[in-house]
C-alpha cells in the first residue's frame, strides 16, 4: 500500500510529511523523531528517495513508542520548490518545529546523507532538538563549491531542481556549500547524544567524516561502522536495529 503524504506549510510552500503514531498511548508526552532523506544517489530519484522512510517510520513507531515524522525537503515527492542546500537547512528547521508541535516529550532528528549532515547544524542552533543521529553523513559540504555548475546539473538530472532558469543567481545558490559546517555543529551538540552510522563500503561519503563528526562531538557521541555496508543505510536491518536500540536508551 502506498504511504500516506499529508502536507504542512514550509518556508518555500508545502512540505510533504507522514507521521506515524505507531501504539503509543503517551499521547503528547511521547517523544518525537523528525526523519529526513539524503540527496538522490545513483537509481535514487527526487520522486523516490524518500519513498521507503514512511514505512521505516511506521515500524520504529511500533517498536519504540515514538511518533516519527518524515519529510520531504523542497524539491523531493510532492514537496514544492527547488533544491538549495539552504532552504533544505530551512525546511528542516520547519520540521523540526512541527515536530516539537507533535509532542512534548522531545525532539530528536535523524538523517540520511545529506539529511543528517543538516540534522546536525539544524540541533546545534535549536535546544528543542534533544539529541541526533547521522548515516552516512558528510562532515563538510565544502567540495560541492568546488563545481556549482556541475552540482546543478546533476540536480537537474536527478530531479530536485525542476524550475528552468534556477537557480538566478550561482553565488548565492552556492554559499551554504561553505557556511554550513556539520563537524562544526557536531562539537556544539554535547551534552545532548549523537549516534554515527557509517558504511564500511560507502562510495560516495568517505568513512572518516563518520569519525570527524564523532570525534568532534566526543563524549556523547556513539560510532558504528557496519562492515560489508554501502550508503543506503535506510534499508540495512543492522543500521535499523542501531537506531531503534539508540532511540530506547533516550528514554521515555
């Protein structure tokens, strides 16, 4: 069956989102986990991405007690807008604030990729945000300046940028590539946890950014390098039961 979109209001128009409630009968004092997709990869589109976490989200409501929020940033599903790695940052900020409407237990983000590399700059400024978790994330975003013109092409192919002529202006579409620093927000999130999953057999975001953010958010932070695993993560069992293990020591 198919999941369930429904739509909130984000910073450049609708943002589609699934929550799932699962059994919990905390109601709101349950705690709330905000999930969020990475950048379409390789077979990855902007329509399927994010496809799958409705039904991830679905499973960890029931084994965890939480309600879990997935969005799609501007650009992916039927989310409205262009992709910016700014207004992604924005429309995670949007998230993360209806996900603190959802429920007064706390709020927690993980992420995907690129999802959970903006996770982190988003928790490091809001103290709504309790602790985080990053799979396969980058610790910097400092190599996609080094070809804009290369990185709207490939956002055009894979279908985040749809409107001809975006972006207008390449220099301000571009400066969040070097004004986000994740390893830098990482080192402000202590005391509040961090849980790093990486691949092992990642091709596309090198092991060590997994121990640059870890390091930086040392004590708090928990790594795990799953040996044999690529990127996708979102559909490893052994990254899956890391995450549902992380998300029941957080407590009640």
């Amino acid at each position: 069956m198919p999941a369930a979109w429904d739509r909130i209001e984000g910073p450049a128009g609708p943002l589609a989102v699934h929550l799932s409630q699962g059994t919990s009968t905390r109601g709101s004092q349950a705690n709330v986990l905000v999930m969020c997709h990475g950048f379409p990869v390789g077979q990855d589109s902007a329509e399927r991405v994010a496809a799958n976490l409705p039904a991830l989200a679905d499973r960890l409501a029931l084994e965890t007690d939480w309600r879990v929020l997935v969005g799609c940033l501007r650009g992916v599903g039927a989310s409205v807008g262009d992709f910016s790695l700014a207004g992604w940052y924005e429309d995670l900020r949007a998230l993360v604030a209806h996900g603190a409407e959802l429920g007064r237990g706390g709020v927690w983000v993980v992420g995907f990729g690129t999802g959970g590399a903006l996770g982190l700059c988003v928790a490091s400024e809001d103290t709504r945000v309790r602790g985080a978790a990053c799979f396969g994330s980058p610790a910097t975003f400092s190599d996609w300046a080094q070809d804009v013109g290369g990185m709207i092409e490939y956002s055009r192919r894979v279908g985040v940028i749809r409107s001809p002529g975006f972006p207008s202006d390449r220099r301000a579409w571009s400066e969040a590539f070097t004004s986000l620093h994740p390893g830098e927000a990482a080192a402000a999130l202590p005391p509040r946890p961090l849980l790093v999953v990486h691949g092992a057999e990642d091709e596309e975001v090198p092991v060590a950014d997994s121990r640059v953010l870890a390091d930086a958010a040392s004590p708090s932070a928990e790594l795990r390098v799953l040996q044999g695993a690529g990127h996708r993560l979102r559909a490893d069992p052994r990254a899956v039961a890391l995450l549902a293990g992380w998300l029941e020591r957080q407590g009640p």
